[in-house]
C-alpha cells in the first residue's frame, strides 16, 4: 500500500466518522420530537483499480418500524371512534339525570307522584292544588330541555363534522405537497428524511380522523387507502365537501332532505351502511351520533312523551273528557297526533285550563278539566284516577322499549337504563382502546432514538475519528522523514 493510498483511506474515514458523528447529534437533539425517524448512515467499502481506496458513505436512512406505526394509528382511530361515542352518551345520561338528583327525569316523576296524592288527600287545598299543577309544568319543561339537550348534541356533531372535514381536507393537500417536494429531493439525489418526519405527523392527523393504511410509492412518495377501501390520496389528495346546518331539530334527517351526506370528489357518502370509505375513526363516530345514536336517543324520549299524554287523555280517568280532547299534558296545547310523534317530548305542555299561568284554574285538577264549575271542594275520586293513571302498567306505543307493561317511572328508569348500559360499553371501549394505544405508543417509543444507544455509538465514533486521525499523523511523519532524506 502507498502512502498516498494510506492517506486517503484515513481521509475518507475521517470523513465517515465526521458525517456518523452528525447523524448521532441529530438523533440525540431529536430524541424526543414527534414524528422523527431514526437516521443511520449507511456505508460500504470504496475501491479503485480494484484497490481497496477507504470508505465510501452511501447516505443517510430514516428508520421506522412501520407495523408498529401502522398499528398505532389504527388505536388512533379506534379510541377517537370510542371516545366520541362515550361523550355522547354521558351528555345525554346528565341530561336524563340520576335518580335521586334534583332536575331528573325520575325525580320530577316522582315528584309529580307525591302532589297528586298530597292533593288528593286534600282536595279543597288550592294550595295543594297549585303545587300539583307546578309538578306536572316541571315534569313537561324536564322532557322539553331533555329533547333540546339530544337535539344541542346532534348540532355539535355536525359542527365538529365540519371542523374535522376541515382538517382533513387541509392534511391531505399538505401530504400531496410533501410528497411532490419529496419526489424532487430523491430525484435529485438530495436529502429528504425531514419531509418524511413532517409528512408522517399529517397521517397521524389524518388516521385519528379517518382510519388510513399507507402504501409505498416511488421516489419516496406514499398513497392513503382508508380501512373502507377510499382512496384518500394517490399523487393527487381527495377533496371532501360537508355543508353542515345552523340548527338541528328532531324531523331534520339526511333522508329527508334536512341534513347533508359528505361528499368525497363529488360522490355522496353514506355513512350509515357497514361498508364506506369513512369507516372507523372520530368522523364516522360523530355522523353516527348525528344521524342514528340521537335520532333513536329522540324517539325514545318522544315515546316518553306519548305515554305521558296518553295517559291522562284516556276518559275513563277524567270523565269530563269528550273523546280527542287534549288531557292533563298536550302537544304544543292540542290534543297529540300519532303522526306528529317526532320531536313530542319539545313540544309537551301541560293543558292550558289547568294553569293559572295560561289563564287556567288549578281546581279543574280536581273537578275535571272539562268541568264548568269546581264542584264539591272534597271530592278526590280524579285526583286518585290522575295518580292511578300515572302508576298503572301499560306498553308504551312506540320507541325502542320492549312490550313489557310498565308504570310511568319504571318507563323512564327504562330510559336511563339504556343510556346508561350503551355509555359504560361506551367507557369499556375507551378503556381498551386507551390501553391498547398506550401500549403501542410505548412500543414505537422503544423503536424510536435510544440515547443510551447513540452515545455508545459516539464512544465508537470517536475511537475511529482518534484512530484515523492517527493515520494521518504517521503518514505525515513519514512524508517528514522522507524530506529529510
């Protein structure tokens, strides 16, 4: 071997241990940023005239583990699918209300309950008679502001909806860009790994949103298929469109005309069915809420409602009742139409003959309210019906209950009871969904920079630098000789 040959492979090992030393510092100074991609050099041995001519450093690689980050967003999209539904229902078990709290469905029941006997047991008390009448307007403001509450929450969703339309049509434009520029620096021959660290935070945005499986394409550019088989971007970024409302009420639905599909390039999605490019992910989760959780949590308060007005409409416990005349509650202060169910429970109220309030006289509560005069002051026999009434076990005509007779309590106890089943399955998928992601999370963590690691490949690079330097000292020295000679 020549001095001159020995000089340049220390050269080009000083250079290698150089450039080792460059990427080791950046990996260290990166350790714990978002998105960052292990780097590792990459080198092989150079040669000329078939002589061994030092190290030859090939470039620098960005390493990730892709199941693992693969895996990791699907428990993205899983736990936001999850969360959103369980902060639906915990929205609407509050707005129900436990029993026993103050304001609740069953309370208000219940305390509609005890006037009516506190009334009955004194049926000339105008006092007593008031309080009965302010119990059932409480009772029918309870149900107006729990239909309000479903309806204020189908009206988040669609806000959010828009929000994360939004977002998503702005993450995948910003890929489609990166991939472009991306393309151009591997092109050229040129470093692109810190567009590659930018372009996989906008998947990870994008995969909690829509759930996303990343397929490689050339010169270092990727294409996003969503778990539905939609093609979110392959060198050109789908466009999503959503108009959402100003406001939502109980008969507005995507079938009727009330509400908007998501459009994909033009194409409506319909969300609803267990095939669709949406599927999975914190967007499908919020349609559902939008368009089936609270349309289905509507029907059953409405059926709330009904049974509530079919109850006290019934002759046979106000005999002064003609038959169609409105009862105790009323739809809006008619008498309820079957075919105007929807959105009942916003609309109830009681009879306007019976609140002081409208004009009413409270002792219609016990003379009837068809009577045309208070009667006997000690007369309680409707007083008694009314209580009957609201006790008696009857099958509710509509929503998703089952056919089993039920009292007005056990009805809404019926209701909570839904709720509350559907939100701690709600909590259970949280729950697991969170583990899982954490346990991801922590795994490609581990896949990620280890310090420890690239110090100890510092102590190495070192050592070669030290040793190369060395080489060159010698080869100098004996360059030194040499002159002297």
């Amino acid at each position: 071997m020549s001095v001159t040959t020995a000089l340049n492979n220390a050269l080009s090992g000083l250079t290698a241990a150089s450039k080792a030393a460059s990427v080791v510092s950046a990996n260290i100074a990166n350790a714990n940023t978002e998105g960052y991609g292990v780097r590792e050099m990459e080198l092989s041995s150079a040669s000329l005239g078939g002589q061994g001519a030092g190290v030859r450093v090939d470039g620098v690689s960005r390493s990730v583990d892709e199941r693992v980050l693969a895996d990791r967003r699907a428990a993205d999209a899983a736990f936001a699918n999850a969360a959103t539904q369980a902060s639906y229902y915990a929205s609407i078990e509050a707005a129900i209300g436990l029993p026993g709290d103050a304001g609740s469905l069953s309370s208000e029941l219940a305390k509609f309950d005890a006037a009516l006997i506190e009334a009955a047991s004194r049926p000339d008390s105008d006092a007593r008679l008031s309080s009965a009448v302010a119990a059932a307007d409480s009772l029918a403001i309870t149900l107006r502001d729990l239909s309000d509450g479903i309806q204020a929450e189908r009206l988040e969703a669609e806000k959010q909806i828009a929000s994360q339309v939004d977002v998503l049509n702005t993450s995948l434009s910003q890929i489609e860009d990166l991939n472009k520029e991306i393309q151009r620096q591997v092109s050229n021959g040129n470093d692109a790994l810190a567009l590659m660290d930018q372009r996989q935070l906008l998947i990870d945005q994008v995969a909690s949103i829509v759930p996303v499986n990343v397929v490689d394409r050339d010169f270092g550019q990727v294409a996003l298929i969503s778990d539905g088989g939609g093609v979110l971007l392959d060198g050109r970024a789908a466009e999503f469109v959503f108009e959402d409302v100003g406001a939502i009420v109980p008969d507005m639905t995507v079938e009727g005309g009330g509400l908007n599909y998501i459009e994909m390039n033009g194409n409506p999605v319909d969300t609803s069915t267990s095939i669709n490019p949406l599927k999975g992910g914190s967007l499908e989760a919020l349609f559902e809420v939008r368009d089936e959780l609270a349309v289905s949590a509507q029907q059953d308060v409405d059926a709330v409602a009904r049974d509530l007005i079919e109850r006290f409409a019934d002759p046979a416990v106000d005999p002064t009742l003609a038959p169609g005349d409105p009862g105790l509650f009323t739809d809006d202060g008619t008498a309820f139409d079957i075919s105007m169910e929807t959105g009942l429970a916003g609309r109830i109220s009681i009879n306007a003959l019976v609140d002081p309030k409208q004009g009413g006289e409270s002792w219609r509560l016990r003379a009837g309210l068809g009577a045309t005069s208070p009667g006997e002051a000690g007369a309680g026999t409707i007083l008694l019906s009314l209580s009957d009434a609201l006790n008696d076990p009857r099958v509710t005509s509509s929503g998703s209950f089952s056919s089993v007779p039920r009292a007005a309590s056990e009805l809404a106890s019926d209701f909570l009871s839904k709720i509350g089943t559907a939100r701690q399955a709600s909590d259970g998928e949280v729950a697991y969904t969170s583990a899982k992601w954490e346990a991801l999370r922590t795994l490609e963590l581990e896949r990620g920079v280890d310090t420890d690691q690239e110090l100890q490949k510092l102590l190495v690079i070192e050592d070669a630098y030290a040793a190369n330097a060395r080489v060159i000292q010698t080869v100098d020295e004996m360059l030194d000789l040499l002159l002297r000679i």
